[in-house]
C-alpha cells in the first residue's frame, strides 16, 4: 500500500463518529489532568484503563492516547499561568512562560504553547506515519535472541533516563520483572509465587500495581506534602501574538519539533528530555542570551513543540517494535495486550486499520486540542482553584471502582492497597516506581525470548554476539552503561534533577 | 552512629532489596531450575532474584562507605498514609461483602476526606454523597457494570 492509501485508511478508522467520542473524551481528560496538580497522566491512564476494556481496541487507544497527549498542552497551561509545571515536560515552559505573563502576555504564552504543540503534534505523526514501516521492516528479520537484547537495550536506557541514583533505578527494574514471574509458568504449567492464590494464576493484574504504584502513591505523596493551594489572579490579556512575536516563535517551534521528533524515539528518553533540550538550543541560538528567564516567545514556542513531537514518536518503538520507551507506553502496552493486540511490526501487518487508526486518531486528536485549548483557556484556569481535598475522595474512588471492575473481585482492591503502600514506601527511600512497572511489564516477554533464543543455540550464550543485529543491540546496551559511568554524564544527570 | 547508620535512609532501602532479593531467591529454588537450553519455571526468577540480591549488596556497600554524610530516613505523616490506605481497604471489603456500589463508594469518599487535611464534616458528606451519585451513574447506568448499587439485605 502506497503512503496516501494507508493515511486514508487510518483518517477512515479514526473518524467514525464513536472513535471520534473517544478521542474527545481522552483529550479533554488528558488536558484537564495535564491542568490540575497532583494528578499526571500515569495515574489517570491506570485509573482509566478498565473503562477502555469495554470498548473495542482502536476506541480504547485512540482514546488513552489522547489522555497522554493532552496532558501535555494541559501541563503548559499551569506552568504558564501559576509557574507550577503540571508534568515534567513543562518544566522549561514555566522558566519563560511564566515570566510572560507575570508581563501580561499570559494569553499570548498560552496561545503560541498551544499553536507550537499542534504544528509539533502534525510533524510529529507525520514522522510516526513515515517512519514506522521502515522500524517494522527491520523488526521483521528480529527472532528471539535480538528481541531479547532489544527488551535490553530498553530496560538500559530507561535506568540511564531515571531520576537519582542508577544502581536504584537498575534494581527497580529487576524488581518488576521478579514480580512479572508471578503466575502460572507457561512452558511448565507451574505455579509461580502464587502462595496458593487461584486469582494470581494469570498474574498480578497490570491495572491494581500501575494504579497502585501512581495513581494511590501520588494521593498519598500530596497529602503528606500538604501542597498550598495557588490561584490565578491576573488578567490573560490579549491572545494572539502580533507578527514580530510570530517571526521569533515559528522557528523556534519548527527546531522544536525536529528535536523532539527525533529524541522521542530513543527509549527511555521522551518527552521531558525533548523540552529540556529545546530549551537549551533556543538558548544557544538566541541573538541575546539574556532574554531567557524574562520571558522569551522561544522559550515557550521550543520546548511546547519538542514535548508534543516526542509524545507522538514515543509511539514509533512501542508499534513497530514492541518496545515501551517509558512507563506511560509501558501502560499502553499493558492495553494492547489485554485487548489482544500485541505490540509488535506485525501489528502493522495484521492490523492495519488499528495502526493507521491509532496514528490518524492523533493529529485529529491535535486538531480538536487546538480548538478545545484556545476558547477554553478561562474554564481550565478556573479549574485550577478547584480544592485538592475535594479532587483526592473522587481521584481514589475512581480508581478504586476501575481496579474492582476488572474482574469484580475484592482480593484486587487488596492488591492496589498493597502496591500503594508498597510504592509509597519505595518512594520514600528514594526509588522510582516508572523502571519498576516497564521490568514489570517486558519482564515475562524477556523471559520467552530468553528462552527461545536459547533453545535454538542448545543453551550457548553466543547466540547473542553470533547475530549481528543482536551484537549490534547488545554493543549499544554495553555503550548505554559505559556512558552512565562517565564522570560528565553523572554529573550531567545530577543537574536535571535539581 | 551505630544507630545513625542503621536508620540511613539507604541502608534501610539495600536490606529491603537484599530481604525481597533473597526471597525470590529462595522460592525460585522450590521450582525446577532446569537447563539453559531447556530452563524450567525457576531459572529466569533465580537470575532476577539474585540480581536483586547483588544490586542490594552494592547499595548497602556504598552506604556504608558514605556513612557519615548518609541520608536519615525521612519520616511520614501518618494520619494521611493510613487513611488512605485504610479507606481502600474499607471500599474492598465492603464491596466485597455485599454492600453495594453506593455504599462503598460513600464510605471510601468519607474515610478518604477524613485522612486529609482540612476535613469539615458537612461537605465532606455532600462530596462522598455527590460521588456515590456520580459512580452509580456512570459505572451501572452508563457503563452497565455488573456490580449491585445497594446493600443486599
């Protein structure tokens, strides 16, 4: 099929009515918790994910998509407006965007975040649509051993991409795959680690531990942290940038959404590194340094539109290879699964219309974002006075009712509790739970591959430098941990995260 | 120092990793280990056991090395941890006993706004009140969930 053929087929799929419900749905959900503080879109994913399984599998992740997605523009408008980024993406947003309207150029920061993100948004599924057959294409010469080393390479550069320590980070994802053993061995038929639980035989389930490990980990860390609640008390002003504003921004935006293209593909990378970057490369460019920190349109325009791009390609390695880059994919992948689509270049093969469904659904996603952003500014900054303890009852119960209506069974509700108090716990000693779930979630992929690959060699290990394309993964791997223990990058990492 | 030691916050998070660790371990050893061409059901837990294991080592060997600067353990509120924690479960077992979406939810919503800060009692019973309505609705009139809405007398 010819490019124009399959975009057609996929703007076909995604603009049925119901799908287009869908898409509505999950944006103006991912935008308002990209709005509100103290919710991120993991937790709402995991909070939501059960109602999706009602629906069939292109509604579902046309409409998780667009949580992700939308969080995004939503995460400017609180970095902008109250200098509170809503996720880490944002970040470099609030340093001009907030100076911006503490100039009263609110309106304006808004508007050029929320046109960069969807001239992003477009370049960005325009590279998901291009790129994709060629990732597939590769992905089909892949047997179990490169599999194997991709998984590795993966769970590699999301402990290089963690916050704080790598040896941490690394045993998180060791973790979750010790906790992806949990249920009935396939090839044996054994029970593993179930204690005699007969609900356990098909493991613990991806919605209690991802809702537990985010969405009841987040409530509790709000609640002992006790955060101020902040209003918006000045004006928007006007909303349109005038042309001399316009000819700063759109390059910007453009630079953007290449950085952010390219750098969302890399695993463990994403959308918070994207912005970062941007940020620093308008800096460098810009004719006068000293106008960052008091309100530069680059500085909202590049990394709005590098965020956005990376949010649309972090779909490339999940689709075309089956490999999440980060936990929010991780919990898409866990969707796919549980709707029986399994991440993969067949998926582009087998079900097309999923695919191209998926892809289409999302530059329609960036369409309605636009118009739905720009009119609803005043609604969105009202919300954010909306009082947390009248937002975590709803949050828990929300989540409570998703977790119970997978399989109406209370001994899950026990699990969530568990994984809550488990993740809460993690975090207070300075562990991240995001490595935690993607070793959760590759963990029983790795250990089919593991095995494959090993049946095929009669248990020699050199199946894995035998091949080239697995020498090749496992080269960048080696190269992934040899970087981490240069003295440049630590201290590099160290500074990202103050 | 001894005592400074023991409640650093790292070297509480490596016997953490070094406890689970050696658990996964253990069990792993209860199931067949088999080959490394033909692995049995506690070969790929044994590894990540054990990786567990080693990473927990190196953490606590490091924390010792670093153990005059150490991190303390950070401490907790525990009114907010608790309740939370303890209205999930509330919400479980309720459900589970029979006493209806309605209730449950009511209750979860109720204990949930108590475990917070600036709980007031009248508002916190119109929200919890206002969610069961709200629940019952999506979840049984939308959605059709197959869950009962009242208590089952």
């Amino acid at each position: 099929m010819d490019f124009a053929s399959t975009i057609g087929l996929g703007l076909a799929a995604a603009a049925t009515p119901e799908n287009l419900l869908y898409c509505l749905f999950g944006v103006v959900i991912g935008t308002l918790i990209g709005v509100l503080p103290g919710i991120g879109p993991l937790a709402t994913m995991a909070m939501l994910m059960p109602a999706t399984f009602a629906l069939p599998p292109l509604g579902a992740l046309v409409m998780l998509a667009g949580i992700f997605y939308g969080s995004q523009y939503g995460g400017s408008t609180t970095a902008i407006l109250l200098n509170i980024p809503g996720e880490g993406a944002s970040v470099p947003t609030a340093l001009d965007g907030y100076q911006m309207a503490r100039k009263g150029l609110a309106g304006v920061a808004l508007t050029t975040a929320a046109v960069s993100s969807f001239v992003a948004g477009t370049i960005g599924t325009l590279a998901l649509a291009l790129l994709s057959p060629l990732f597939a294409a590769i992905a089909l010469q892949f047997g179990a051993a490169e599999y194997f080393m991709l998984m590795v390479l993966g769970l590699m550069a999301a402990i290089a991409m963690a916050h704080g320590s790598v040896l941490k980070a690394a045993a998180m994802v060791v973790l979750g795959i010790a906790l992806g053993c949990v249920g009935v061995d396939v090839n044996s038929g054994v029970y593993r680690f179930t204690f005699g639980q007969t609900n356990l035989a098909e493991g613990l389930g991806v919605v209690a531990v991802a809702a537990g490990l985010f969405g009841i980990v987040e409530v509790i860390r709000n609640l002992e942290e006790h955060t101020r609640q902040t209003s918006y008390g000045g004006s928007l002003g006007r909303l349109w940038p005038n042309r001399r504003e316009v000819r700063r921004a759109l390059p910007a935006a453009l630079r953007g959404s290449a950085i952010g293209t390219l750098l969302g593909i890399l695993p463990g990378s994403g959308a918070t590194m994207a912005a970062f970057t941007s940020y620093t490369i308008e800096k460098k460019a810009a004719r006068d340094e000293s106008e960052f920190g008091r309100g530069a349109i680059e500085g909202v325009a590049g990394p709005e539109a590098a965020n956005n791009a990376a949010a649309q390609t972090t779909f490339i390695p999940l689709l075309t290879l089956g490999l999440p880059g980060n936990a929010i994919m991780a919990i898409m992948m866990g969707a796919m699964l549980i709707h029986g689509v399994v991440p993969g270049p067949n998926v582009l093969v087998e079900q097309p219309v999923i695919f191209w469904g998926l892809i289409a659904s999302m530059w329609i996603g960036n369409v309605i974002l636009i118009f739905l952003n720009i009119p609803l500014v005043r609604l969105w900054v009202w919300l954010i006075t909306l009082p947390y303890r009248f937002l975590f009852p709803a949050i828990l119960t929300f989540t409570c009712i998703g977790v119970y209506s997978v399989n109406n069974e209370p001994a899950d509700i026990a699990l969530l509790a568990a994984f809550g108090a488990g993740g809460w716990l993690l975090v207070k000693l300075e562990f991240e739970p995001a490595p935690l779930l993607l070793g959760f979630i590759l963990g029983p992929m790795m250990e089919e591959y593991l095995r494959r690959a090993l049946l095929l060699s009669h248990g020699s290990p050199d199946i894995f430098v035998e091949r080239p394309i697995s020498l090749a993964l496992l080269a960048l791997a080696v190269l992934v941990v040899a970087l981490l223990s240069l003295p440049v990058i630590r201290r590099g990492r160290e500074q990202l995260r103050d | 120092m001894v005592r400074a030691l023991l409640f650093s916050r790292d070297i509480v998070a490596a016997l953490l990793l070094l406890i689970v660790g050696t658990t996964v371990v253990v069990l792993s050893l209860h199931y067949q280990l088999g080959s490394p061409a033909q692995m049995g059901p506690g070969f790929f837990p044994l590894l990540a056991g054990g990786l567990i294991v080693v990473f927990g080592a190196v953490i606590a060997a490091r924390a010792l090395i670093a153990a005059p600067t150490a991190a303390p353990l950070p401490g907790f509120a525990a009114k907010p941890v608790l309740g939370t924690l303890a209205s999930i479960v509330l919400f479980g077992l309720v459900i589970g006993g029979g006493g209806g979406l309605a209730l449950s939810v009511f209750l979860l919503s109720l204990a949930a706004s108590a475990s917070g800060h600036d709980f007031r009692v009248l508002p916190s019973i119109v929200l919890a009140a206002a969610l069961a309505a709200v629940s019952v609705l999506i979840f049984v009139v939308g959605l059709r969930l197959p869950m009962p809405i009242l208590p089952a007398l």
